[in-house]
C-alpha cells in the first residue's frame, strides 16, 4: 500500500485548522447527563471518565474523516507504549476502580501481569522518579530505556486496559508509514491531538466542583488529586484487583 508522506500529513493538518471547531457541549453534556442519575458518586466518577474519553476518540474519528486521514496504528503496534505516560491522581483512581469492574477472570490475569511486570522491571523502575516536567530530553531518555507501559502484554503487543486506556495514549497518531515508530525513539512524523485534555480535564473538574458542592466527591480527594501528577507505571504499582 502506499502511506502519505509528511507533508500530505502537515497539508491535511492545515485543512483541520481551517475547518474544524471543537464543539464543547459534546463534553459538557456527559457529566450533565450523569450528575441527574441515581448511580453513586464513584459510578459516576467511572462513568464520566469512560464516556469523556470515548468523547475524545469519537472526535478523533470525525477528524480523521473530514480530511481524509487513515491511521497505520494497527494491532500488534505498540511502539508508542514505550514513552512515559503522566496522568494525575484522580485518573489514576478512576482507572483503578475501572479494572475492579472487569470480568474476574480478566481481573486476576491483569493482577498477575502488573506482578510480574514490577518484579521484572524492578531495576529499571528504581531509576525512575517521581516527575516534576516531561519535556522531550525526558521523553528521549526515557524512551531509550525500553521500558513498556505497565498495562502493555509484551507477548501479543496489545494494551490490557484499552478501553480505560488515558488520553496521551489516545491522542497520539502516525498516519505515514509506521517505519517511522520503529526507527526512531522520537519520530517527528506522529501527531498529538493534546489539544482535546483541556476540555476532557475542563469537564472533569467542572463535574468534581459540583460533587465538592454537594459534599461528596467519592474516592477522589478533590482539588488536591487534580495537581498531583506521576508516571503511570509508579500510580499502578499499588493495584489490587482479585487473587
């Protein structure tokens, strides 16, 4: 097949600027429709976090359709999965009690993963910190480790959490050839769509100002969890699913 070259990506890039507008009602209508329910706090926690992200990979896809863009992300790629992932604390809370709702055979499979994984990549986990800034010498350095992302099976290269997968994982894009991931640590030819977190996160903190009002915002510990921010192989090294 043939891949569209960097340019053709920076030409369609152009057009998107041109003509597409976030529409902001999209994400505040999730946690609009969710603060009238009967679930409790923690569910809609869950629930507002879930559907804020497929919110996210939605308006990727009619992104991607408006000017004609085909991702060579494929199945069995994964070597994004290498960079540092930061999220905050509240992400972090939600995607742990996400996995508690999983099948529990899917539970027990993902529990003896991240055991093996913390054991296995114990001396490289040693030398990584708690992170103040990821810039790119950070990224760089960090991508040449070679250290996977803890929900990464490294076996069939696929992600076991994909549907509570974060936001950097689902923002970033190559549409040329997937030579590029493979060569370089850093490929300038991939696309972030970052600019979708201010109103994922702007949702979120909108949703959890409501439950501060109303006194009770569930397992997060609000403002305080927002600007708490960590790699996610160190918020996942307490995970404690089914045995």
């Amino acid at each position: 097949m043939r891949y569209m070259d960097y340019q053709e990506v920076i030409d369609k890039c152009q057009q998107l600027n041109e003509k597409y507008q976030i529409e902001e009602e999209k994400f505040y209508s999730v946690i609009e429709n969710l603060a009238n329910t009967d679930l409790s706090t923690d569910q809609k926690l869950i629930a507002s976090y879930q559907q804020l992200l497929q919110v996210v990979s939605n308006e990727i896809k009619a992104i991607e359709k408006m000017v004609d863009l085909q991702p060579t992300c494929q199945m069995g790629c994964a070597f994004c999965c290498y960079f540092p992932i930061v999220i905050n604390e509240m992400e972090a809370k939600i995607m742990k009690a996400s996995m508690k709702q999983f099948p529990e055979e899917r539970q027990q499979a993902l529990q003896k993963h991240f055991n093996d994984y913390y054991k296995t990549y114990k001396s490289e986990l040693q030398q990584v910190n708690a992170v103040d800034e990821v810039d790119d010498d950070f990224k760089y350095s960090y991508k040449k480790k070679m250290l996977p992302c803890v929900m990464l099976d490294t076996k069939e290269n696929k992600c076991l959490a994909y549907e509570i997968r974060p936001i950097p994982c689902r923002t970033y894009v190559n549409y040329i050839t997937p030579k590029v991931c493979e060569v370089n640590l850093m490929p300038k030819e991939t696309i972030s769509y970052e600019f979708f977190y201010q109103e994922y996160m702007g949702a979120l903190n909108e949703f959890l100002q409501y439950l501060y009002e109303e006194e009770d915002t569930g397992m997060v510990t609000y403002p305080d969890d927002l600007y708490r921010e960590d790699l996610l192989i160190n918020w996942m090294k307490d995970v404690q699913l089914h045995s």
